[in-house]
C-alpha cells in the first residue's frame, strides 16, 4: 500500500517517490486515462467530505529530459491503495517527483480545519451533531441533526469558533487504538468512529479540560487553529431530517468578503446612497414597486374593459355564438394580459367564445393559444385543447372554461382553425 505522507505532514506539497503499478483506466476516442500507484504519496485522495489534490508527478530521463504528467483525480481503492489519474503513462520502477497543487491543498486544509471547528462550536452551543460534510468549490456545508436552528445560536457559533481561531490553539494529530478510541466516545469526548478496525489516526483541537473537538479523521488539517484565518458563515437551509450550514473559511472567507463588499458598493452607488443606507433604499424600492403594481394593474383591468366591450361589440353573433378571435401583441406578459382579457370578454357577453393567440419574435420560441367560454356554455375547453395540441406535438391545459396550450409556430394558424372547427361542432349538436 502507499504510504501516506500528508498524515505525517499536511503541508508537504513536493515529495520524491517511485511508481509501483499502472493501469488503464478509460479509453475515449483513442485517448487513454490511466491510474498510477506509487511507494509513497503526498496527494490526498477523495473521500471524508473532502476533494482530491491535484498537481504533477515529474519524471527524469538519464539525459535530463522531463516529462510532466498532470494528475487530475486521485482516488483510493478498497484495499486502501492510493491511485493517481492521469492521461500520460508512468512504467512501473520509474523515480518521479510528485508537485502538489498548493493553493489548492491550503483551501481544502483551511475548510476540512474549519468545519472540525464549527462542528464542535455546534454541539458546544446548542448540543446539535454533524451527520454530513461536504467541501465544496465555492462554498462548504455542514447538515446538522436538530431542529430548530435561531439567528442567535448561529451568532453565538461564530463568535464561538473564530475566538479559537484567534487563540491560535495547537491542533495535534496522533494514532491510539480502537480501544482508547471507544473509551473516549463511552466518556462523551468523541461523537462519533469510523466502521473500521485497528488504529485510528485523531485529530485534536485542546480546550481547558481534555478537547474542543476529538475526531478520527483522515484528512489534511492546520498546525493551529490559527491557520484556519477566519470562518464565516454564508447561510442557512432546512433539510430533511435537520439543517444545512454553509460556511467559509481562510482566504475564501476573505474573498467572500471582498465580494460582498463589491456588490454593497455598487448597489450603493446604483441606489445614490451610502453603503449603510442599501437596506432602507431597497425597503423604499419594493413599497414603490408594489404601489406601482397595483397601478399599473388597476389601469390594466380598465384597458381590459374598454377593450372587451369593444371586442362584444364589434364580433357578430353566428349560430347562437360570439366567435371572438383575436391576436395577442407578443411581449412580457402576453399570458396575463390575454387571461385578463378572455375573462372579461367572457364575463361581459352570454353564448360568448374566445380564442386568442400569438407569436414571439423568436422563431425557435412556441407559439401560444388562449381559449375561454362564458359559463352558459357547455363545453369543455381543456378537452377540446388537447385534442387539438395532440395533432400538433404541442401541449397545455387547464379548466373546462379556460386552457392555454403552446405549439411550434409553424402549425399556430391550422392549430386556430382547427380548434375552432372541432369547438363549432360541439356547439351545434
């Protein structure tokens, strides 16, 4: 098996190493991707919540040439072996040098540190055990088994975890057996142990008394809590069975930060206020938005009547029926508009029938068709919709008094025409 050189050291980033075993692991249009082991590692495989390493492992000829493959994944197996992808061939004897990606490694080792740190914060301060990690691109999350989970336990958390921080507390790494390891989980002083058997490796963070935070755990962590630069938490989610927590820490945490800071100054300067003034500019925005709503919504619902009565006078009557067709100008809210206006038209006139329809300007886009009838007809409109988008690969739906259907644009004039054929026939018989 490889051995492992991130347990002994989390920041070594080059080591020397010799390959033991290559194998194919994909071939994809004549281009393989192999998996190559080595005697020794530094490369952290994926697996705990935490992603792999990447970087390169550099091999020397005897006339000085190098050839450089880049590692793209890193995986370990079920006997423990550590596989390191990569899409150029490494034999089997070859001496290579293996580069981990540092700025990466410092990422992962600042969340992974980070979220031992919040977990335990958690049950410090609210009893509340982590049952699930992930460490993602952009942020980190926690799924936390409670509850109830209030802005001020929230508050009191970080305040909680970022003291550690700034005590630079000692985080040491030792390896005990499964006994010690149970005995420490019977006192209460772990949460939880992996399946496995034999020793465990633990990672530490000191308090007081006996330990902050007491975990098994494979990983790569921080000398000192310290290193961990900072945690921030980014929000909350109710989950199933808990909470989601999603946080920051180290240098993500600072450029999370900056970020918010970017968008606070621009909104600021959007809005013409100061930075502390955004949050009462936009409270200001929505009142204005929703007063304007209502405006516009009234005055819409007049322009809705002025326009149906003049579609009740203007559409003759024929067998009985008021046939109103009618083409719907294209924009934002066609649908709403045509929806306010069939009501009305419906609403206004007896043995009433509309049918409205339209375009977008995109030719790619579907078209649309509004149907509606006024309640002393019997007709069911979602039925007859169907029918007619079922012969032109459309679909849609709705009531017996109204339905909306989209098609490709193509077949928006037969589909009309047809609907209004088989809505005819059911009147007359």
């Amino acid at each position: 098996m490889t051995e492992r050189l991130y347990y002994a050291d989390s920041f070594l980033m080059d080591f020397d190493a010799v390959v033991t075993e290559i194998q194919e692991l994909s071939r994809v249009d004549g281009r393989s991707l192999w998996r190559v082991a080595l005697d020794r590692s530094a490369f952290y495989p994926t697996g705990g919540g935490q992603p792999h390493d990447t970087g390169q492992l550099i091999a020397t000829a005897r006339s000085g040439a190098e050839l450089t493959a880049e590692i793209i994944g890193v995986e370990e197996d079920e006997h423990d072996e550590v596989w390191h992808h990569t899409e150029k061939p490494l034999l089997p004897g070859t001496a290579v040098r293996g580069v981990i990606d540092a700025a990466r490694r410092l990422d992962h080792i600042q969340q992974h540190s980070g979220q031992h740190l919040l977990s335990a914060s958690f049950v410090r301060v609210c009893g509340a055990a982590t049952v699930s990690f992930h460490l993602g691109e952009m942020v980190s999350t926690i799924d936390l088994a409670t509850d109830t989970l209030s802005e001020t336990t929230l508050q009191e958390v970080a305040m909680l975890a970022n003291r550690i921080i700034a005590e630079d507390r000692l985080v040491t790494v030792s390896t005990v057996s499964r006994t010690q390891a149970e005995a420490w989980l019977a006192a209460g002083e772990m949460c939880k142990l992996p399946p496995r058997e034999g020793e465990m490796r633990i990672v530490k963070i000191p308090d007081e008394a006996a330990a902050f935070d007491r975990n098994a755990c494979g990983g790569t962590h921080v000398r000192s809590t310290g290193q961990i630069g900072g945690l921030h938490l980014r929000g909350t989610e109710k989950v199933r069975g808990g909470w989601r927590v999603e946080f920051v820490c180290g240098l993500r945490a600072m450029q999370a930060a900056h970020n918010d800071f970017q968008t606070l100054t621009e909104a600021g300067r959007n809005l013409s206020v100061g930075l502390t003034e955004v949050p009462e500019a936009v409270q200001r925005m929505q009142a204005e938005t929703k007063r304007n709503a209502k405006t516009i919504q009234a005055q819409l619902m007049e322009l809705a009547g002025f326009r149906a009565a003049e579609l009740v006078r203007e559409t003759p009557i024929e067998e009985g029926v008021r046939w109103v067709k009618l083409t719907i100008a294209a924009d934002g809210d066609s649908a709403g508009y045509a929806k306010l206006l069939a009501r009305t038209v419906t609403a206004l006139a007896e043995k009433t029938m509309v049918i409205f329809f339209w375009s977008p300007a995109e030719e790619n886009k579907p078209a649309t068709i509004l149907v509606a009838r006024s309640s002393d007809l019997e007709l069911d409109c979602d039925a007859m919709m169907r029918q007619t988008l079922s012969e032109y690969n459309g679909r849609g739906g709705g009531s017996s008094e109204m339905s909306q259907g989209s098609l490709p644009q193509k077949h928006l004039s037969s589909a009309v025409d047809r609907f209004e054929s088989i809505a005819k026939k059911q009147v007359c018989r």
